[in-house]
C-alpha cells in the first residue's frame, strides 16, 4: 500500500511536482476533509 501525504507548498519548502490527479485533490482539500468529518461525527 502507497501512502503519500501532499500539502501545499510554504515559503521555507522544497519545490515538488504533483501529479495531476495529487493537484486535483489537493484542491478539492477542503471538501474531503469536510466529508471525512462529517463521516466521523456520524459513526462515533
């Protein structure tokens, strides 16, 4: 199993490139973390 953890670039970060499909959920961030919240709250 790949577990890859991909956040946005800071100041004081090493440049990395992304996949496309990394880009796009990296931009969809928010709402995956919304969803995975509301997940969590409901089965807990």
């Amino acid at each position: 199993m790949d577990l890859r953890l991909f956040t946005n670039l800071r100041k004081d970060m090493k440049t990395y490139l992304l996949d496309i499909q990394d880009n796009l959920l990296l931009n969809k961030r928010s709402l995956i973390e919304f969803v995975f919240n509301v997940l969590k709250n409901i089965c807990f």
